[in-house]
C-alpha cells in the first residue's frame, strides 16, 4: 500500500489554468468589487456616527443599531414585517390552487396559461401600480361599479391605506408565488395521488398527507421569493400608501434622500439584510431548498 | 344504487372543473384589469389622468414629439441594453467556469452572485451608492450600468446552469479528444449547448433593466434619468397619459418580440420533424 | 512481439482517499484489440482516461509510441475516443459532427468531404449526412461516433462500454462489425466493458481488473481455461469453486481434501497440508450413480433447469454448496432427489494457489 501522500492535489495543466481563470475571473472579480467591497463598506458604514448637515464622522458607534428601537423606527419596522407577511400568505394562498390549477392541465394548455400569467409583466410596473390608482381611488372605476351595482350607497375608501399597498405587492408578485410552486406540483408524481386514493384515503386527506408534503419546498421558495422584495418595496408603498404607509425600504430611502443620515440608512439596510439571510437560513433548515428559486 | 353514485360523481367532477376555471379566470382578471387600464387611459383626454375624460390619440402624437420623454427613452434603453450585454457575457463564462472550475473561495462566489436576488435591492443600492460615493466616483449613466449588471448577472447565472445540468459533459470531451482547444471547444460546443439559456436570461435580464427603479435612481446623477425614475416621480403630481402611451407601445413590441420568438420556434420545430 | 504503442508504468490513481488505479503495468501492443474487463467501479475507465488525457495519473507514467504524455492536452495526443453515450453534438448534423476533428485541423474542404464520405461509407451511414443527430437510432448514433473518431486516423481508438446502450442484438451484431472493422484497419482498440462475454467475443487480449489492480492479461482462451485467480474464475463463465487442502500426494494425481471427501488435481509441486483453490467449469463436470477413483463428491440433484440447447443441473453438497453442471442434448440426465457422485477429466480441474484469493472455509 503506497502512503497516503501520493493523493496530493489533482495535477492541472497550465493551459486548462488559463482557460478556468478566463472563464471564472470575470464573475469573481465582480462579485467580489460589487458585492463584498460594497456590503463591507455597508456595515463599516453602520458604526459610524453622524455629523451636522449630513457630514459623515468617522468615529465608532453603536448609536444607529441603537435607534432602531426607538419606537417610531421599530413601529415601521414591525409594521413592514406585517405587511410583508400578510402579502406573503395571501400570494401562497391565491397562489397555490392557481398552480395547482396549471399543472394539471395538459403540458400544452399550462404552457398557455404560464404564458399568459407572464405577460402582464413586460409592462412597466410602476405604470401598472397607477392603474391601482385609477381603479381604487373614490371615484375610481371600482367604487363606481359598486354604487352603480348598488353594494355601497359611500365611495369605501380603498386608496393610501394598507388596503393599496397589499393589493399593489400582491399583483407584483403573485407569479412569483406561482412559479416556484407550480413546478413542484406539476414535478409530483401523479401515481402517488392515486395510491394514496386507492388505499382509502380521501381527497382531503390526500391532499394534506401527500400533495402538501410534497410540493412544500415549492412553497419555501415562493414565500422567500415575495418575501424579500415585499419588505424591502418602497415605491408600491409611496404610491398607493400615499406618504402615510411606511415600509423599511421607505425609511431607508429617506436617510438618503430628505434626512441624509447615511450611518443610520446603513444600518437600517444591514438589519434587512440580516433579517432576510436569518429566514433563509432557518427556511433552508425547515427542509425548503434553495435550488428550487431557480425554478 | 351504483349507477346513481356514479352520475352525482360526474356531476361533482363537472361543478369542481367549472369552479377551477372560474377561479383561475379572477385571477387573471385580477392581473390583467391593471394592464387594460394602463392601455385605456392612454387614450384618456385628461392631464392628470385620474378620471376618463373622453377618447383622443393626442398623447400619442405628442409622444413622438416630445423630445424629453424620447431621451429617457434613449437612456433607458442604452442602460438596459449594455448592462444586458456586459451580465450576459459575464455571467454566461462563470457559469461554464464555474460548473468543473475548483478552486478555494468558489461557495462564496457563486453565494455572492446569487446575493442581489435573494436581499432586497435596496439594500445592494444603498451599499453600491455609498462605495462610488467613498471612493470619489462620479455618478453617472456609467454608474447606473455597473448597479444594472450586478443585478442582472444572477439570473443569466440561473438560465445558464440549468441549460448547463441538461448538457452531457462528454461532448466537451469528445471536443478536445477530437483535436479542439478548450477556446474552440467553448465556442463550437459549449455555447451552442447553452444558447437557449443564454438567451432567455438575457431576455429577462433586458426587460428587468427596462424598468428598474430602485438602484437607478440611487446610482444615477442629476441629469440622468430612466423611464422608471420619470414614472415614479410624476406619480405625485397625477401621471399624463404619455407615460401609459409609451407603457403601452413598449408592452405591444415585447408581445410582438414574444410573438416572433414563438413563431419562429414553431417553425423550427416543424422543420426539424419533418 | 509487435511493437508496443502504450504503456503504463507503475500508474497510481487517488480521488481523495479513493485509491482507484493501484501501481498499473500494462502494455499495449500496437494492432492489437485489448479489452479492459471487470466490474463497474474497478477502475477501467479511469485507465482508459488518463490515455485520452482527461484525467492524470497520480504518480507513475503513461507513454504513447515511448513517448510520455504526462504534458500533453487531450487535443494534443494521437488518440480518439468513443464515448459511452456517443457524446455526439446535438447543435451539428451527421456529416459536421463527423468532419469536427479535420475542420479543427483546418484540412481543405474538398479533403474533408471526400474523407466524410469514404467514413460514412465504412460505416453504413452514405446518404445521412444532412440528418440531425436526434433523428438518429442507437445503433447508427454509434456508428456516427465510430465514424467521427476514426476520420483523425488516430494510433489508438479508445472505446469506453461503446454498446452498452444497445439492445442485446443490435450489440451482437455491433460486436461482429467492430472486430471486422479492427481487423482491416489495423488500429490498436482499447475497449473497456463489463460485459465477459463481449470481451471473449472481440479481444485479442484481456485484461480483468478489479479494485484498481489487473488480476490477469491474457488470450480470451486462456483466461478461460486457466484462470489465474478466483476473481477471474468467477468473473468470467460459470466456475464450481473448491477450497481444498492438500492430503495424499499419489504417483498419477494429488488428492486433495474438501468438506466431505475429496477431489484430485494432476501431479504437481504441493506439500501436505497447503491450501489450493480448485475451479471446476459446469461443462466439464460428469456425474455417475457411483463413486469414481479419486473423487469423492457426493450430492443430491436438487434442481434441473431447461436453457434451451443445454440442461443445467444443480447439484446440492452435505455442506450446502451448490455445485453446477452442464448437460447437453443427447447427455443422459438424472432425476431430482437422486444422489449423484461427481467427477471430472483431472487436467480440467484449475488450481488457484495466491494466497489472497483463498478464504478460510475449509
């Protein structure tokens, strides 16, 4: 038996070197100038104290971290986790029997219906999002219906309150949800359905005890692929809130534009960004595969 | 007894696929209403474009004219299509690269360029803004390009690798044991293999450029301006009609893009079987 | 002795902690069909690899015509491989994928279609040259891949399981055209597979290897017939294996012990007491109502199995082996429950003596 040092490293030629670094440099340098440099300047960014007129002060501090629980800064925070959320279920609940819905169909009829449920995105959302406008505010085309219908006698009010802003992220990213689920459930192997209805159970049953399980990775990614855009939106919620809904993103992009407290905006955006890597990490643990954003 | 059971079985079968289309009709009209909408008030004879004020192609004809809407146009277009080009070729090579490529840090890589899809991009806009900012670099159509890329390069990545799972490694083999270099093997071989995912991650990437919003406006200097950035800052005063004229032709040449794009698929598939 | 065109020299391979070629000596003579048998996971494809250039010997030495090629690219060595799926290109048509090699070498166009279709027409393939490879059937994917290797003239073609995707006639038939294509080209065949029956059926030369180590190299005949390890016994035909110990060395024959009697082996060089390996091939075992001089394996017949030209009789010892016997036709069979004696031409009988193939079950 020779020893074990004859496995050293697997011998590469230098011109199969060459072509690796041609083929891997690009992306690493980039990501290395566009993402590490930048994210470490973010958080070296955090501990900084502010100065007068938006000067920064490069002496340490925790005083940004510190501020985020000042009540009017967690106040949004809690609430933009809400509102996150509350799209997030909504999205998997509308979104869910939607997939479901597509996947059996015939391989023809869902690539229709997918095609269709894309199109809507080609157009530029921010334009989209004043089409809610159009429709919501309370001589809108929705309150119209309903007084000509005769279900309200008063305009409701559906415009610059959390109403909008829900239904705005709900229409940007429901294909989201969509997506990542109908490939789970149309990967599913059907056979399994129908033993599970041959030994007795019912479809009910089925349901919760196969189908569920099964396509709850799909699930995974939908919820992380709302999710994070959802909480960190705040153009849907500047335009349908109406100023008075805030979100992190709005209160991030505040430090930059009106208050240009740069340290704290930092801050703020390495809580999101912490926040969001927590709920991977703890989604990927529950057993929801990252792969399947891919999707 | 049976025969009974089995009709009220087809019956139940008939209300539960009626009840399926029927939800999945609301749910279209819940997507497509919006996009009407857009496309009807364009047409809207008002300035601020809140209430139907009566049919006029006006917005269209001043569309053409108005020169400062063609310019962001322009922009927005040239940022779109040189950050499209730049993720394109990049992360088309490092996804290749970095399918065989071993080498110590790779995890953090391929971690990192997935990062702009998986935190929100505020987050990455605010981070970019304050490097260029520290180290004393101009903002500019330049800046907003390099924010573009980074933001696009995951999802050619994505389209890429997964052309690149459906390929047979050995055909690159069979290149270089045919005499190609590992130049002309990528050329002949490996990128004809993943062109169909080159292409549609740079057809999502294009139209991902095409309306961003949010590290535009961070990276973008005073005079620079994209379609989003004038859309997002007309809101408050009520958007012209112009805006939904030109949300709409845009609409219609992606529709037609699509449209060919199929087409043209169809036909190859004909022409294959037959 | 024919000139030797390959030749690996004490070749070590490790993935990690895997040991997966261990200290190979081979010799590859030129125009010969060598085939690399065993099963999968042996290490036989990792050989064939490191000829073509994909992978690197760990330590020792791999030359090409004496020359090594620790240095040189895959594009840059005289072989041309046949892959296992063909890897055919899916972008090209047949007459492109097969001109791939001469376009790379930038031959002159004319060159490269005479040349094209000359190959096609070796392997049955003239008219297909706008078809596209998916329209293509198996066995024509793998003529196409044969085609394409063999337009480079290269000194040495390897194969690596090229008919495994094959369906059992087509391979037949594949096999008979691959030997006959060998033979008139005079190109060294390097061809690696798990199948014994195709390696009996094409190669000059065998090498069995198993765990990364060759066991035996030798004429399809020989290593049938004389098997040098338990390994190959049992890796190649069907072997009765006996593990026996030495008892009385006689004028004529040796008699040598097993669980419940004994069996006889010609004279040789043995001491009382050694143990020896015996492997016994069914068709050359007989059995009879009574004891024969120098054997002494009893049995009953316990199964009797019809495979069509030939019958195959299990016979089971007191000690549980199960002994095989072939009969054919016209040979008198014995009924099930019979208690038979079985015997055999003494010279038939192959002693194993390496220590590492024997197992304490005596």
């Amino acid at each position: 038996m020779k020893k074990k040092n004859s496995e050293e490293k697997e011998k590469i030629s230098i011109a199969k070197r060459i072509s690796q670094i041609a083929l891997c440099g690009p992306v690493t340098i980039w990501s290395v100038l566009f993402i590490y440099v930048p994210m470490a300047l973010l958080l070296f960014m955090s501990f900084m104290t502010k100065g007068p007129l938006g000067i920064i002060k490069y002496e340490f501090t925790l005083e940004n971290y510190k501020a985020i629980f000042d009540s009017v800064y967690f106040n949004v925070i809690k609430e933009s986790v809400l509102v996150a959320l509350i799209t997030t279920v909504l999205s998997v609940l509308m979104g869910y029997p939607f997939a479901y819905f597509m996947a059996m169909k015939k391989k023809k009829i869902s690539g229709i219906l997918m095609i269709l449920l894309m199109i809507p995105f080609w157009t530029n959302e921010l334009v989209i999002v004043y089409s809610f406008v159009i429709l919501l505010n309370n001589s809108g085309l929705v309150n119209t219906f309903l007084q000509v219908v005769g279900i309200t006698k008063e305009p409701l009010s559906m415009l610059y309150n959390n109403f909008a802003v829900i239904a705005g992220m709900l229409y940007m990213l429901l294909p989201f949800a969509v997506l990542p689920m109908y490939s789970s459930i149309e990967k599913l192997d059907k056979g399994l359905l129908e033993a599970s209805k041959d030994l007795g159970a019912g479809p009910v049953k089925t349901f919760f005890k196969i189908t569920l399980p099964l396509t709850a990775p799909g699930i995974f990614a939908g919820v992380i692929l709302v999710f994070i855009p959802t909480i960190g939106y705040y153009q849907i919620t500047d335009m349908l809130g109406g100023g008075t809904q805030m979100m992190i993103g709005n209160l991030i992009n505040n430090q930059f534009s009106i208050s240009r407290n740069w340290p704290f905006g930092a801050a703020l955006s390495m809580l999101l960004a912490v926040l969001i890597l927590v709920m991977l990490f703890i989604c990927q643990k529950i057993g929801g595969n990252l792969d399947d954003l891919a999707a | 007894m049976e025969r009974e059971d089995s009709k009220s079985r087809a019956r139940r079968k008939k209300v539960w696929h009626g009840m399926s289309w029927l939800y999945a009709i609301v749910i279209y009209l819940f997507l497509y209403i919006p996009v009407f909408v857009m496309i009807i008030y364009s047409f809207n004879d008002s300035r601020n474009n809140m209430v139907w004020q009566g049919f006029t192609t006006k917005y269209y004809a001043k569309l053409f004219s108005d020169s400062g809407l063609w310019e962001i146009f322009g922009n927005t277009l040239l940022i779109a299509v040189v950050s499209t080009l730049f993720a394109t070729v990049i992360g088309t090579l490092g996804a290749v690269g970095f399918k065989k490529a071993r080498f110590k840090g790779k995890g953090l890589i391929t971690y990192s360029v997935y990062f702009p899809i998986v935190v929100p991009e505020i987050v990455l806009a605010v981070a970019t803004l304050m490097m260029f900012s520290l180290s004393d670099v101009k903002l500019s159509m330049g800046t907003m390009i390099l924010g573009n890329i980074t933001l696009l390069l995951p999802y050619i990545f994505i389209t890429v690798n997964s052309r690149l799972a459906g390929m047979d490694p050995s055909i690159e083999e069979a290149s270089l044991d045919l005499g190609a270099n590992r130049f002309h093997t990528f050329i002949n071989i490996t990128l004809p293999a993943v062109l169909p995912g080159v292409i549609s991650g740079a057809f999502m990437g294009f139209s991902l450029a095409l309306e961003n919003l949010v590290i535009s406006s961070f990276l973008a200097d005073a005079s620079t301006t994209n379609l989003s950035m004038r859309v997002y800052s007309m809101v408050k005063k009520g958007v012209s009609p112009e805006i939904n004229a030109l949300s709409t032709l845009i609409f219609l040449v992606f529709l037609l893009m699509m449209a060919v794009y199929g087409i043209t698929n169809i036909v190859r598939n004909k022409v294959k079987l037959n | 002795m024919a000139k030797t065109i390959v030749s690996m020299l004490n070749v070590d391979k490790w993935y990690g902690e895997n040991h997966i070629v261990k200290n190979m000596n081979l010799d590859i003579s030129e125009g010969e069909f060598l085939t690399l048998l065993g099963p999968s996971g042996c290490g036989k494809t990792t050989m064939l690899r490191m000829v073509s250039g994909f992978e690197q010997p760990s330590a020792g030495t791999i030359k090409v015509e004496n020359e090594s090629v620790e240095k040189k690219e895959p594009y840059q060595r005289n072989v041309n491989t046949v892959f296992q799926n063909y890897a055919l290109f899916p972008n090209m048509n047949v007459y492109d994928n097969v001109a791939y090699g001469l376009k790379i070498k930038k031959v002159p166009k004319a060159e490269i279609k005479k040349r094209v279709t000359e190959m096609l027409k070796l392997v049955q393939l003239e008219g297909f040259e706008k078809r596209r490879i998916s329209q293509m059937s198996g066995g024509q994917k793998q003529r196409i891949a044969l085609a394409r290797a063999l337009i480079n003239h290269p000194k040495v073609l390897l194969l690596d399981e090229p008919l495994g995707a094959l369906d059992l006639k087509l391979r037949k038939q594949m096999q008979i055209e691959l030997k006959q294509l060998q033979k008139r080209l005079g190109i060294t065949f390097v061809y690696v597979t798990h199948d014994q029956e195709e390696a009996l059926t094409m190669s000059d030369r065998i090498a069995i290897i198993n765990e990364g180590v060759m066991e035996q190299i030798d004429t399809p005949k020989n290593i049938y017939e004389h098997p040098k390890t338990r390994f190959v016994a049992e890796f190649i035909g069907e072997s009765n294996i006996f593990d026996t110990v030495v008892k009385n060395i006689l004028e004529d024959k040796v008699e040598l012990a097993i669980a419940e009697g004994h069996i006889a082996v010609p004279r040789g060089e043995y001491t009382v007491g050694e143990k020896v390996t015996v492997s016994v091939r069914p068709e050359v075992m007989s059995f009879s109502r009574e004891r024969i001089s120098g054997f002494s394996v009893k049995g009953v017949v316990k199964d009797i199995i019809y495979v069509g030209n030939f019958v195959k009789m299990i016979v089971e010892m007191s000690n549980g082996q199960e002994i095989k016997i072939t009969r054919f036709d016209s040979m008198e069979l014995s009924d099930l429950g019979d208690v038979v004696y079985l015997n055999w031409p003494l010279e038939k009988g192959v002693v194993i003596r390496m220590e590492d193939s024997f197992e304490d079950t005596v």
